[in-house]
C-alpha cells in the first residue's frame, strides 16, 4: 500500500493496542477509515475532528472520517479545517 500497511475500518481503532506489533512500527504505517456504515451517528460534523486526535493519541498515522465509505459526508469541509487546527494544536 503507498499510504499505510496497517487498516482499521470503523471502530476497532479502539483495539489498538491489541494489534501485535504495533509499537515497533512508527504511526505513518498505521491508518483508520470510520464512517457510518456499521456504527449508526458515530462519527459526524461534530466529533471527526476529536476522533482524529484520539487516533493520533493511539499511535494511529492517518484517520479518515465520513458517512459512508464510498461519499464524502457534507461537513467533510468542516472536518478538514478541525483537522488543521489539531495539528496546529499539536505542533
């Protein structure tokens, strides 16, 4: 994979700690993709930004926040600019 090597869909990024290995590889090979598709409101306009934080928090590279898999959510604008600011934050 040119992004990551490690997936997590949905939710089981809260596991992360029970994937074996996962602190002999830097963060950069692990990323997340969580939407709506099995998980009813778990992620929307208002929680996308901390959820990527927290997978930051995890050792997580990349978290990618949506809907549903195959659209862009209509606050995907809103969660761009929550994203800047944590890394803003965070820098």
């Amino acid at each position: 994979m040119q992004v990551s090597d490690i997936v997590s869909l949905e939710e089981d990024r809260v596991y992360h700690d029970q994937i074996p290995g996962m602190d002999k590889y830097p963060s950069s090979r692990f990323m997340v993709v969580s939407s709506n598709e099995y998980c009813t409101g778990c992620i929307s306009e208002s929680n996308a930004g901390s959820k990527t934080a927290e997978a930051w928090s995890a050792g997580i590279g990349y978290q990618f926040a949506t809907d549903k898999c195959v659209d862009l959510p209509s606050w995907f604008g809103s969660f761009t600019s929550q994203v800047e600011e944590e890394k803003t934050t965070r820098l």
